[in-house]
C-alpha cells in the first residue's frame, strides 16, 4: 500500500467565483507529500499558503488540475465519499472559529464530533463528556486552568492554542495548521510548535505548517517549502535552504521575517514584517 497522503498534480486555484482569464493563486502547482512528513511552509503574504492548505483540506475545489488524498482522487468521489476522507484529516485555521460563549472544554472536545452520533454530540454541549481528554490536551499548551472559562474571556494567543488542542483529541491522519504563532510571543511559540510535532510524531501524523517565523521553520523542521505568487520557489530539507534562496523568496515583500534562521543565513538581514496571511 502507497504511503503517498498527497499527491497534488499541475493544480490552478482562483478566488471563487472568478472566472478563467483570472489569474490563479496556485499555478501549474504540483506537489507530493508521504505519511508522518512534517513540512513547513514559508513565503510572503499573498504567496498561496492558505489557499494550498484549503486545498488539502478538501475544503477547496480547484480549478484545473488533480487531488489525490489516501489514494483517492478528491473530486471524483461522492460527496458521502469525500467528507469520509475529511474525518482522516484536520485542520487549524489562524483565526480559529471558537464561539465566544462557548466553555473551553466544549470548544476542545469539538474535534471529536466527527466521531460522535448527533445524540452523543447534542448530550456532550449539556454536560461535556471526556473532559479528562480535553483537559490533556489544554495541558500540553500550558492551558490546563481555562477548561471551564468562556472562550470570550481568552486572550488572542490562548484561542490559538485552544484549536490546536481541538486538534490534538481530533487524533486525526492528516494535520494542517494555518499560522499557528502569530499571536504568541518567540518563547511560547517555540514551545506551542514542539508540542504540535511531538504529538504528530507521537501518533505517525503528517504535518503541514504554514509559518511567517522563518527561523523556527529552519530550525525544526525536516522539510521547507517556498511559496512566492502560487508557485513552489524551493522545496528543499533544511540544509539546502541557503540565504540566497531566502532572500529570492522575500524579496521585495513587505512581510519578510524580521528574525533570520542563525544556521542559515548571513548578517544581511530581511526586512522587518507586520503579522499577516499567506
């Protein structure tokens, strides 16, 4: 049995409801990603990194081109067919969807409705069933203390790292993770991304990152891939991403990383950048 999770062939992706003489935000784009990979994704804003993971999500259909996901050809599937293969994978938005009056725990335990039947779902909302699961996984982001706090009363940073422990008891195949550091500070998101790979690692899970922090995506991860206007610049392991390279992928944006990777790049620095989404 192939290994292969992704496989992405010669793929085009527009803003939706645009029409063909509008340009893609992926091109002619291709890619292939094998189980218990973990890739980051790097580039200015703009350059496709939220688009890319929609697509692997399943969540966007593209234009032209092939998605192959476990083996499957995505949009050849049934609907039916196709939302079964979504329960294999998760993914973690930047801004994540948390209602605001929402308990924690409930908002954590979220990433096992697609386990649960309706009534399980509907009882767990009046009194939250597996909080010791819940509160495991708070605790691994240093957020144990907030299982019985709203959701509004959480600061920017910890509703980011409540949906990655949404994530963690989503015990899925497949995780995508969109900025999951822009709004922690260099510690804490250092910290937040070892506890993500450590729990992919734990369990045999392909992890696919977005990062604006270049240093942290050289210094952690195995694999690096460049994005600039919907094309992949490099795609590279991290030795083979040389400052050169960098500044080709940078250059001329307004959101380069304000940090440079220490292993990787020399004292010209990249411009400083405001917080943003690819």
């Amino acid at each position: 049995m192939s290994d292969v999770v992704y496989r992405l062939t010669d793929l085009c992706v527009r803003h939706p409801g645009s029409g063909p003489e509008t340009p893609c935000i992926l091109k002619d784009f291709s890619l292939e990603v094998r189980a218990g990979e973990q890739i980051a994704l790097i580039g200015p804003s703009g350059a496709g990194k939220t688009t890319l993971l929609h697509v692997l999500a399943l969540a966007r259909k593209p234009d032209g081109g092939r998605v192959e996901a476990f083996g499957k050809d995505v949009w050849a599937l049934s609907s039916k067919a196709r939302h079964a293969l979504r329960r294999r994978l998760f993914i973690a938005p930047q801004v994540p969807p948390l209602p605001p009056r929402q308990r924690v725990v409930t908002a954590v335990l979220a990433g096992r409705l697609a386990r649960w039947s309706l009534l399980q779902a509907l009882a767990s909302l009046v009194r939250p069933r597996d909080t010791r699961l819940a509160h495991d996984a708070l605790e691994r982001f240093d957020l144990g203390d907030k299982l019985w706090m709203r959701v509004d009363r959480l600061s920017g940073g910890e509703r980011q790292r409540v949906s990655l422990a949404r994530m963690i008891v989503a015990d899925t195949e497949a995780m995508l993770v969109d900025e999951p550091l822009s709004a922690l500070d260099p510690r804490l998101a250092s910290h937040t991304l070892e506890r993500i790979q450590q729990e992919a690692t734990a369990r045999g899970a392909t992890l696919i990152t977005s990062l604006h922090q270049v240093e942290l995506a050289h210094a952690q991860f195995q694999r690096v891939i460049g994005l600039r206007f919907g094309r992949t610049q490099f795609d590279l392991p991290r030795a083979d991403v040389t400052p050169e390279l960098l500044r080709a992928l940078y250059a001329g944006a307004g959101d380069a990383p304000s940090t440079p990777p220490a292993e990787a790049l020399d004292d010209t620095a990249l411009p400083a950048r405001p917080v943003g989404c690819g």
